[in-house]
C-alpha cells in the first residue's frame, strides 16, 4: 500500500513533505477519520487529546506522564485504557487492521504513528525523491 507525503507550508511560506498516511482510529461504534504522520522517532502512537472523547474514551487522568519531543520539549500525555482499532484503507488494496494502546496528548495538534504499535508491526518504506511511503505487512 502506497501513500503520497503531504505537503505542509510552515509560517514563512516554506515547503516541507512529510510521510504521511490517511487512518481511521475506531473505538466500538466511534471512529475518525484523519491524516497521521510517520515518526521513526516517536516511541509511541499519540495523538491529541481531543480524540479520546470523540471515541468516547474515559482517560484516567491520574496516569499522566511526561514525554519529551524534539528540541526535548515537554509534554503531558495520558495512556489509552484499551486497545484502539487502527484501519488503513487504499482502493484496490484490503485494509490493513490492528489494534493497540496509544497515547493521548495536551498539547499535540497532529498524530504521530511512532515506533510501538505501528513501525514495530510493518515493513514500512519512505521514498523521499518520490515523496511516497509503502507500508507492508
């Protein structure tokens, strides 16, 4: 399954791609669809904390831990109390299904698909002169 790198255009007018894919995050008869970037530095699957009650998920705000992004930035994040049902769909290819924990983020205003749960799982590809990734199972 292939995927085109989005371009993004920072506050100064500069062009960046970046390997991203297009992911459904489902949790029983809630789901979202939305645009996830690929981060072989990102430990973790995390994502904004707003997702967790548009999936209807009840975070335990008592288990909160510190990460530390680039820059060693810090920022606060909560553990899924469950598995989170991941979906990778493409015309002409069947979808790619898992399930696994993530982690909900403060102050995180896009996704991240890092290593546990999503690299660790598939052979993934990315193409920087094509500004394409391949994910395999």
């Amino acid at each position: 399954m292939k995927f085109k790198y989005s371009e993004y255009i920072d506050q100064d007018g500069v062009k960046t791609f970046r390997p991203t894919v297009s992911i459904m995050f489902k949790n029983k008869s809630r789901f979202i669809f939305t645009e996830a970037i690929i981060d072989s530095g990102a430990d973790f699957t995390i994502l904004p904390i707003e997702i967790a009650g548009m999936l209807d998920i009840k975070l335990d705000l008592r288990t909160k831990a510190t990460f530390h992004g680039a820059g060693s930035n810090p920022f606060t994040v909560y553990p899924s109390p469950l598995e989170i049902e991941h979906i990778l769909r493409q015309g002409g290819f069947r979808p790619i299904q898992w399930k696994t924990k993530v982690f909900f983020a403060e102050s995180q205003p896009g996704i991240l698909l890092g290593q546990k749960g999503f690299l660790e799982r598939f052979k993934v590809t990315l193409d920087g002169q094509r500004k394409e990734v391949e994910i395999n199972t």
